[in-house]
C-alpha cells in the first residue's frame, strides 16, 4: 500500500487531540468504576464517541473519516490508553485490523458499501482471524471457504459470480456481540507457490449460519467484549470477497496487524502513563509512620523507572509510526515497538501496584484495573514471543540477503 498523505493539518490535529484529551480525562475517567461494574460503556459516551468522529479517526476522508495517518492515531491511542480500555475497544477495529483491511484491499465497491457506515459508527466491523488453534500466526487457520460446486478448486480471480461457502470457527473476537459485520478470514486452498490460500471475507453478521457464541468472561478490560463466532455453511456472494482475489488474504491480514502493533504499543504507554500518574499522586499524599511514602527512596526508585519506561516507550512508538508513514519500515518496527512498550506497560503497572501497598490490590482502585487490563496487551495483535521471532528473524534474514548479494 502506498503511503496516504496526511490529510489533516498539524493545527487541526492539535484541536482534534486536545479534544480527545478533554473528552478521556473529563467524561470518561470519572466513570471507568461505573464501566467496570457494569461490563459496558455508557451509551451516552459511545453517542460521545460518535459524535467526535472517533468511530472513523482513521478511515480516509472520502469515507466520511477524519483521515489521520499512524503518527496522529498512535497520538489518539496515547490518550486513548488513559482510562478503561473498554472506550478504545468499541471503535478500535472500526479504525483498525478490520476497517484498515478495506481501506487498503477492497474493491472499490466495497468500499462505498461499507465505509462510510464503519466512519460513522453505524457499523461495527470485527477482525474475525483467530481461532482455537490459529493466534497469532494466521498460516494455521482452520476455517474453510469453498465455491459452490467446485469444492474449493477454482480461482475467485476470474470474477465469476459463484458464491462461497464458509465453515470454521473464530475464537476471543472482539466486539462480536454487537458487531454489524465480520471481517472474516478463511483458507481457500492449501499454501502453494502462489501464496498462503487465505482469503478475506465481508460478512455481514445477520447472514444464516453465522452464530455468535456467549460473551467471554475475561481478567480484566470489563467492557470491552470479546466472543467464538461460529460459521456454518455460511454463503456469500463473490462480491464479499476482499480485493476480489483469494491471495489478498494473508497480505491484508500482515499488514493489518504490523499497523495494529504500532497503535497497541501507543495504547499501552497510555496506560503506563495513567499508572505513573497514580503512582506519583499516592507517594506525595500517602503517608508511612507521618512520611510522605514519597520521600523513601526506594519509593523514588521504582517511579524513576516508571518514567523512564514510558519515555521510551513513547518516543518508540513515535518512531515507529513515522517509519510506517513513510514506508521504511513496516516489519521490524511495528513487533519492536508492541514488544517494548507492551512489557513495560506490565512493569509499569505491577510498580503502582507495590507503591500503593495494599490499597493496590483493591478493586476500586485505578491501578488495579490497570494491572489486570494491561497484560492483554501481550497477548492479542501478536504475543511478545511472535514479536521477538518477527524481530530476530527478519534482521539476520535481512543480513543474509546482504552477504548473499555482496559475494
């Protein structure tokens, strides 16, 4: 995909961001205990949202997005980050995994069917990739789309108008329970010469066949649901079929995720910063023996790290979305940033914890609720062991290509 130009202006993201900010902290900071005994965001924020144009802060402007580039989403995310992680969930595959697939493979067609209503909010679309036995590695999927009456054998390319059978089962989607359509990825043909055979698939969540299982019951990040999808002998027409080809799939699905890696690396310095915050607001006010816990020294020492871990991190993600801005990297990059900031978000957050002692562990207390949400963030967009294969991989792969070419 070639790199878009940024069609927001820096003085108008500064609006956009300052905005954001005064939405996270004001109106929704002050009801994440309310998020989280409830298991749902309010519907008077997700209205907010909508308003705010969140739902499409990354889908371009012809779409009816605002139509910001990685460098001012992974600014969006930081704040994002800030509170219950339930506010970025509702719309973050809107802008990402799942709306970013047809912005940049879908037909044009399917564009206009689909993205203005995924901008606007109308439309929830989920990134319906793993399964039981398929996570972060997509090359293990199980689910199966075959033309009807070719048992799978013939090509989608030659733009018949066979439809496409589709059977499998998707495991820990999110925002299933309430989503409009399913970006729905399936093995077409076995992996040849030619590509994985994974194809991407538009499904609506109404079509027969398609069941949506019990809302997961999970650690932490209340509010944001997840859930199996089942998909029985589910028939789609050839126009459902992303880019029109069955060998776009596991291209969309890479680079899709390496752009989520980036934006889930910024999401987790929000949090770290959130925690950091905490952090230093219960050390100067919390007393030990008529001290403030603050002037202990090694109370100083773990929120020195704090800070120097979110630092980091957030002038990694940075670099990161500058780099897939500008296309010189957008492998290596996306798995550094998500593996470090993802991490330290972890230490960052089990820090709070030990700094406010027993109060730490209750479950009113901010730190706690991030300490649970946080470790997600290893986990899904690719674990840390993917990112470290991605990483270690792809760099002595890249140095055995250059003695390979120089001897």
């Amino acid at each position: 995909m070639a790199a878009n130009p940024t069609a927001v202006s820096d003085e108008d993201f500064a609006d956009i961001l300052a905005a954001t900010r005064q939405f996270v902290r004001n109106q929704v900071v002050p009801r994440e205990l309310e998020i989280m005994a409830a298991d749902r965001v309010p519907d008077d924020i997700r209205e907010q949202t909508k308003e705010m144009g969140l739902f499409g802060y990354a889908i371009p402007q012809e779409w009816g997005g605002l139509g910001l580039n990685l460098a001012q989403d992974v600014e969006l995310a930081m704040e994002f980050g800030y509170t219950s992680l339930a506010l970025r969930s509702m719309f973050g595959t809107n802008n990402g995994i799942a709306g970013q697939v047809l912005v940049g493979f879908g037909t044009d067609e399917q564009k206009s069917r689909w993205l203005e209503g995924i901008a606007s909010g109308a439309v929830v679309a989920s990134f319906a990739l793993t399964e039981p036995g398929a996570g972060s590695n997509p090359a293990g999927l199980r689910t199966k789309a075959v033309r009807d009456g070719s048992g799978g054998q013939e090509r989608s390319d030659s733009g018949s108008d066979t439809d496409w059978v589709i059977t499998g089962q998707k495991r820990f989607i999110t925002n299933a329970p309430n989503a409009d359509l399913f970006v729905t990825f399936a093995r077409t043909r076995p992996a040849d010469a030619d590509g994985a055979g994974i194809a991407v698939f538009l499904v609506p969540a109404d079509s027969p066949g398609v069941t949506i299982g019990a809302k997961d019951a999970k650690m932490g990040q209340e509010g944001a649901w997840t859930a199996d999808v089942s998909f029985d002998e589910v028939r789609v027409g050839a126009d459902a079929l992303v880019g029109g080809s069955e060998d776009v799939g596991y291209r969309a699905a890479m680079t899709s995720l390496a752009r989520g890696r980036v934006h889930i690396a910024a999401l987790a310095v929000g949090a770290a910063q959130r925690a950091l915050d905490e952090s230093v607001a219960y050390a100067a006010t919390a007393t030990q023996g008529g001290t403030p816990i603050g002037d202990f020294q090694l109370v100083q020492a773990m929120i020195a790290d704090q800070q120097t871990g979110v630092m980091a991190g957030r002038a990694l993600v940075r670099e990161a979305a500058r780099l897939w801005v500008t296309e010189e990297d957008r492998r290596i990059a996306p798995s550094s940033a998500k593996l470090f900031c993802t991490e330290m978000a972890g230490k960052v957050a089990d820090l709070a914890v030990q700094i406010h002692g027993g109060s730490g562990y209750m479950r009113e207390v901010a730190v706690e609720r991030i300490y649970r949400e946080v470790r997600l963030l290893r986990l899904y967009e690719g674990t840390s062991e993917i990112q470290r294969l991605i990483i270690g991989g792809g760099l002595v792969k890249a140095a055995q290509r250059k003695a390979k070419a120089s001897a």
